[in-house]
C-alpha cells in the first residue's frame, strides 16, 4: 500500500470547527477482538450503526453479514484487489472527513473496516469520527494508539493524534507526539503550529517561537492560521 501509505491526510485540520451532533453512552468495561490481535473497548452511541465505529458492535443476521459479503466482493471486482478496495474506500472517507461530513465518513471507514480489518487507516478514521462526531475523546485517543501500531499508517496520523490532544486540553501528552508527527511529515504547516501552541502551553516559549518559524515556512492552513498568530504573539516571537 506505498501510494497510500504516503498520502498526508490531515483530517482535524478540515474539521475543527464541525459541532458535536451527539454525546457518547457509557461505555461498556468489556473489549471486543475486531481484527486479528487487535482489542478495542466496546462502545456504542446514539446514533444508526452504521455511522459509529464498528458498526457499534451491533450482532449482525445472516442476511446483514450476506449483504457485507457482496459488498466487499463487489468492490474487489470493481477495484481490481483488495489493496486497491482499501484504498478507494478509504480515500471517500478522508474526503468526506475534509468536507466537513462525518457521518459519511464514518459510513466510509465502517466499509473500510469490512474490507482490511487490520489497516491502520480504519483505527485512523475511526478516532476522527469518534472525536468529531461523538466527542469522546477517551474513545478517540484509544483508537489512535491503536492505529499507531497497525500497518500502513497515512503520514499526518501522529499530527492528527497530537491535535486531539490539545483540544482534549492535555498539552503535555501532546507535545511528544507532535515532535514526532513533524519528524513524519516536515512539509506539514499544520503539525508545526500544533506543536507550536503545545509547547507554549507547556512553559517553553523560546521552542514554541522555533515551531513558529518552521510553520511559517510552510505555509500552514488557513484554519491554524489564527492559532500561529496567538502563540507568535504571546511567546513574543521576533
């Protein structure tokens, strides 16, 4: 999967400002296996399920399990191999997520999930869908630890996770992920601001002026552009 492997998608850039449509139901103590080796905490949401992650965990009748089965063979034939199914779904996932819509997106990776289990790109657009639909941040930071480990990871993964740290208000957690994440991606404006406004948080404004001026060099989105201003004004940048 190396073209995709190397596809940046930073999906919380695109969606920071989406309102929260719905709150998350208790979360149940047990895990469920949903992929070889891989746990996740069982939860579910109001919402239909096939627009939570893992189709809510939902017992699916014959008839549902048939209809994933044709799904899945369907768009193997359609793409060529599974690899490709993989990557086109997944790619209408990351685009639904960029256009604000995440129900859509959630539709997309539950489709992904049908076709490669494994992928870290599910866990990926999983913790979005998570974070943005159902602000659960407890959900969401699980799910991206999990990613980290999957295969095949999209380059902006450890950017995503650090900004939904920050917005979980957990600075410090986030800044070692976003000195990775610029390490990943160094061509990624958005990850340098978060790391940026990381570190100022955190009482080192000298290294958050450093991350200021790599933004700055990359010319970072629109969307982290007033956060660059905010930490380049309060950490007196030159």
């Amino acid at each position: 999967m190396n073209r995709f492997k190397n596809y940046l998608m930073p999906a919380v850039r695109a969606v920071a400002c989406v309102a929260m449509l719905t709150s998350p139901l208790a979360a149940a103590a047990d895990t469920v296996e949903v992929a070889p080796g891989v746990q996740v905490t069982k939860r579910s949401y109001t919402a239909p399920t096939n627009e939570q992650p893992f189709f809510g965990f939902a017992a699916k009748n014959s008839e549902e399990k048939a209809s994933d089965e044709k799904f899945v063979s369907a768009i193997i034939g359609a793409t060529g191999s599974r690899e490709k199914a993989f990557e086109e779904i997944t790619m209408r996932g990351w685009r639904a997520v960029n256009s604000g819509k995440i129900r859509e997106a959630a539709l997309r990776f539950n489709q992904a999930f049908l076709i490669s289990p494994e992928e870290s790109s599910v866990y990926h657009g999983f913790a979005v869908v998570a974070q943005f639909r159902f602000n659960d941040f407890d959900a969401a930071d699980e799910l991206f630890k999990i990613a980290l480990r999957q295969p095949d990871p999209v380059k902006a993964l450890r950017a995503d996770y650090g900004r939904m740290l920050l917005i979980a208000k957990r600075p410090r957690d986030a800044e070692p992920v976003l000195a990775q994440a610029v390490k990943d991606a160094p061509e990624f404006g958005d990850a340098w601001t978060n790391l940026a406004v990381a570190r100022f948080q955190n009482g080192n404004a000298s290294a958050a002026c450093a991350a200021v001026e790599e933004a700055l060099k990359r010319r970072p989105s629109n969307n982290s552009g007033q956060d660059l201003i905010t930490v380049k004004n309060a950490a007196q940048c030159k």
